[in-house]
C-alpha cells in the first residue's frame, strides 16, 4: 500500500526515512568521547573522522600527524566510521600502553581473517596466546651468532646489485626503490629460506613479481589491506584478502616445498626454515598449539612480507635524502672507507663501527618509519594513568609514529633530515618513546637486528661503489601514495647512479 496518491513523492518519503536511519546508525557512538569528557575531533556522518582516508586523499600516516597537531591533549578521541578510536600522543601514555601496561594491549586491531588461515596466522596478525607461544620460538632465529653467519650471504647479494647498478648506469635515471626491493627480496630469501630468488637476474622472478602485487597500488588492494586495519569486521564478511589468492598460493606452495625438501634430506641451514622445522618437530606444542597446515608456513611467509618491504623501503628513502644532501653521502662514503680498511672487509664488526651509517638509517626511520602508526586493542576496561577516564574493553588504541617522530617538541625543525639527532651525545636527549620505528615493548618487530644488518650492508655495497645524484625525475618535495597502508612515494625514487672514481673498498 502506498503512502500517499503519488509514487514519486513516497520514494522520496521512503528514501528520507532511510537516509534518516542510516543516519542515525552511523552517529550513534558519536557523543562516545563526550560522554567520558575526553577531547574529539567532531565527527561526520558516516565517515566519521575518515573521509579523507576513505577516499585516499591522504596516508594513514599523515592523516593521523594532522589530527596529533591540532591538539596539546596527551590523548584525544576520533571515529573511524562509527567506531570510538583512542589516539595517544603523550610518549609516557605511549610507554604504559606498549610496555607498562602491555597484558591489557597486547593485541592488534587489525583483522584476523579466518577465510584466510595463512595470513591469519602470521606473527603480526596473530592474537595471544598464540602470538606469545610463536614469538617465544622464533625469536632465537635472530641471535647475534645467527646474525653474523648471514653476514656473507648478504654480502653475496650485495656484489650481484652492484654489478646490475653498473650495467645500468648508461640509463639516465635509476628507480632506486626497484633495485633496493630486489636486493631485499634476494637477502630474505637467501637468509631465511636458502631460496636464490634471482631478482637481479630476472626481471619477472617469481618472488619480485609477489612481492610487487603485495605492494602495488591498485584500488582493490588499497581498499581490502585498508579495512584489515579499520574496518576488520568488513573483512570477514566480504573475505577480504592481505594478499592475493596467487600470492598466497605461490608462497604456501614454495615455502612447504623448502620444507619438505630440507626433512627428506636431513639438510641444516641454520635459518628460518630450521627454526619452523624444529617447531613442527615438537610434538608438545604442536598438541598445544594445533600447529600444523597454514600455521607452520604462516610463519615463513611473515617474514618474507615484512622483511623485504621495511628493508627496501629504509634502503631507498636514505638514497633520496643522500642524493639531495652529497655533504651528508661523502661522510658515510668516508666512514665506510676507514672501517672496510680497519676490519679487512665488510665483517659484523665492522658494520657495527658505522656510527655516521646507523645516524643516517635512525634519522630516515624517523622521517620515513615504514608504518606510521601502531594498534592496540584494549583487553579489559582501563583507566588511562592521572585521568578520570576510563576507556573500555574492545576499543581500538592507535599511536601516531608520524605525529610524533615530527613533533618539534622532541626534534626540532623536523623536517629537515639531521643524522646528527641520533649522534652518541644527542640521543640521550631524546625523549624516551618518542622514537618507536620498530614499535616498543614485547610486541616490537621481532626482526628488527636482521632488518638493520641487511639495510646497512646493502647501503655499503652500493654507496662504495657509486655516488647517488638528484636527477630531474627524482621528486622534490617528496608526495607519499594514500593507497598504500605503508609509506611510499607516489612515483618512486628515481635518482642517478655514478660510478665512485676510486672504490671505497
């Protein structure tokens, strides 16, 4: 039966009404931070405080920074669609949450899908207890001794990406970005699975072609790996995927064949592999744990998704801001000279001499930290320290990396890039959890010692061998893609590639 005599006129009534509902749905948590007396930014409808996330107008990252400068609070709330976020600024909140406090925070937001058990039960998705049990085995994968036998592999590499820059060097602009994601493709593969990827050698090597379609920028991927961490509810009902069906296919597939070949031939390598093997070989957590399936390759498959983007990423972004700053260049080029000299090669101990390298690396990380924010779920209701308020189980706690490692507060004029912050004397003066690129606390990047030692041996192969030069492609100011969860360039990081006169080696 119809409203009134007239059809149009009861679709409009009818679609008011609707309009009205979904009005009403989408607002209903919106007096949330109100209510607990608690500094917000006002919401819109529907979209919350995430309209520009939402149409990928902005990153994560810088949307986040936005907010954290609009406000002295040391901690204020937002909406992510409907849902009530708490974002805390104040770097001793930052410690309570990440350390402190961490048995109340020990979980991420981001979805776990269960129509896709290999991402699922990947380390950094995982959800306690199992996180806890998986991390605690893992972890003697990255012992010092472990470290310093990747060392020559790495180097290996590291020779091979020398000598395809040079046959490439006729070309009047590099993509750095490129040749710093095969070199780490190489370096993960090699070091954790024994795997030769081949990256240099074949421009459509299978775990290259991967690990672009991980990273690409297509609006499917922005918008699945996005609502993995903001909308996790929308994942598992639509089945959204972290990773394509091929990915994760090609990765299952190759990573269970290492496996399998490694137990038929009793073969060691001391790496990865081994230390997932000796897991599957414990008969006691596997009852506990059910490890078994996609949780046992899971675990390789973290590690290669991880590893190779924060490692090419942090390789590429300290080549641009080199190649605009040469003063900076030719003082690493000179550190890396005087220590290969000092330790008779490119040794651990010598990589560990590096003082000037490991400022520059510290201040790109703080310019260009590869995940610009950290998530926290809260377990149990919580009273935040030396307030009234009370924030509750379930609610989504987000720490703005990019708001703090650019507050001028803890390191003036941040935009300009100083490796000298992080020289011996200045990082005393650094505010404790200010500077989080690897997170904090028992949650931190678990490969973080690896992530470093292979960022800085590929930079020492390349910065020996060549000058990195401003070319007329390289972008200047440096625009990030809002389609990618990580930090990237919108257009790479093309740059001119010099042959050293004489070699630093």
């Amino acid at each position: 039966m119809l409203l009134t005599p007239y059809l149009p006129l009861d679709t409009v009534v009818l679609l008011s009404v609707l309009a009205l509902l979904l009005y009403k749905y989408f607002s209903r948590n919106f007096d949330h931070w109100e209510k607990k007396n608690v500094f917000y930014f006002k919401p819109i409808p529907f979209f919350g405080n995430f309209v520009d996330i939402s149409l990928f107008r902005t990153t994560i990252g810088e949307h986040l920074a936005k907010l954290y400068n609009q406000t002295t609070e040391p901690f204020f709330g937002i909406f992510v669609f409907d849902k009530p976020h708490l974002i805390i600024k104040s770097p001793e909140l930052v410690k309570t949450i990440l350390v402190r406090d961490f048995n109340n925070f020990d979980d991420r937001c981001i979805a776990s899908p269960h129509h896709d058990p290999l991402v699922k039960n990947m380390l950094f998705l995982n959800k306690n207890p199992e996180w806890k049990n998986v991390r605690v085995k893992m972890t003697p994968v990255f012992t010092t001794g472990k470290l310093k036998g990747m060392i020559p592999l790495i180097n290996d590499v590291g020779e091979t990406m020398t000598k395809y820059i040079a046959q490439k060097i006729p070309n009047f602009s590099l993509e750095a970005k490129e040749i710093c994601a095969k070199f780490s493709t190489d370096v993960i593969a090699k070091c954790a699975f024994g795997i030769n990827a081949n990256s240099f050698k074949n421009e459509d090597a299978e775990f290259r072609k991967i690990g672009r379609r991980i990273f690409d920028f297509r609006w499917s991927t922005a918008i699945q790996q996005t609502s993995y961490f903001f909308l996790p509810g929308l994942v598992n009902l639509l089945k959204f995927r972290m990773l394509d069906k091929d990915a994760s296919d090609f990765l299952r597939e190759t990573f269970w064949h290492t496996i399998k070949l490694r137990e038929e031939k009793n073969l060691k390598a001391n790496d990865l592999i081994d230390a997932i093997i000796a897991l599957k070989d414990n008969q006691e957590f596997c009852k506990n744990m059910n490890f078994e399936g996609d949780k046992v390759v899971a675990q390789a498959a973290q590690f290669f998704v991880a590893g190779f983007e924060t490692t090419s990423s942090t390789m590429a972004f300290t080549l641009y801001e080199l190649c605009l700053q040469p003063q900076f260049q030719r003082r690493v080029r000179a550190e890396i000279a005087t220590c290969l000299k000092e330790h008779n090669g490119l040794t651990y101990e010598a990589l560990q001499s590096m003082k000037y390298l490991n400022m520059c690396v510290c201040e790109t990380l703080r310019k260009y930290p590869v995940l610009p924010f950290l998530d926290r779920t809260c377990k149990e209701d919580y009273k935040l320290p030396n307030s009234n308020v009370v924030i509750e189980k379930g609610t989504p706690v987000f720490i703005p990396m990019f708001g703090l490692h650019y507050d001028p507060q803890y390191f003036p004029n941040p935009q300009k890039y100083d490796p000298e912050r992080f020289s011996d004397e200045n990082m005393q003066n650094i505010t404790p959890f200010s500077y989080i690129p690897f997170g904090e606390g028992p949650r931190n990047c678990i490969g973080e010692r690896f992530g470093l030692i292979g960022t800085k041996l590929g930079l020492i192969h390349i910065l020996s061998e060549f000058e990195v030069e401003k070319s007329s492609d390289t972008p200047v100011p440096l625009e990030f893609e809002p389609k990618s969860f990580v930090l990237a360039s919108k257009v790479g990081l093309p740059m001119k590639f010099k042959k050293v006169m004489t070699s630093a080696a």
